[in-house]
C-alpha cells in the first residue's frame, strides 16, 4: 500500500497535482488537496473521497487498491499523463 507517500504528496508544499493508479485499472487524480476529505480520519483510514468541482462529481478510492503514485508534469487535466513516478 502506498498510504505513507499519498500523505507525504497530499500535504507538500507547495503542492503538486498527482495521480493515484488503483488495482481495477483506474486512475483517480488529486488536483488540489483541499478537495481531498479522509473518512474517518487518517490514522483510521477506510476511504478516501476526491471531489471534482466541475463536473461536479467525485470518486472513492479504497486504500489498499492503490497500487502506484504518479506527479502529475502538465495541467490538462487528464488523469493519464504520467510524468515522474511519486
């Protein structure tokens, strides 16, 4: 599981977008950590919610389905673009 870098990536400074790739196939991208909530909290983690303002809609990720982090190395919004691994 990949939980202690998804906190080292979600709480940098300054923080860069990343995308997190699940065991399913699916990529989930965090744009902005304030659209990032933790259910119940972090040293009780069950689920992670990542909102996306437009289109208004949001995605869970189970945390250990996370398989892999990328830093995200351009803005256009497209989950897939990979860059450097986190």
């Amino acid at each position: 599981m990949e939980i202690d870098r998804f906190y080292q990536l979600l709480d940098a400074k300054p923080f860069r977008p990343f995308v997190v790739d699940l065991e399913n196939g699916r990529t989930i991208r965090i744009d902005h950590p304030e659209n990032v909530q933790l259910f119940p909290y972090r040293e009780k983690l069950k689920e992670i919610l990542v909102y996306y303002p437009e289109p208004d809609t949001y995605s869970v990720i189970f945390p250990e389905g996370i398989t892999a982090l990328h830093i995200r190395t351009n803005g256009d919004g497209n989950g897939a673009d990979r860059g450097e691994s986190a």
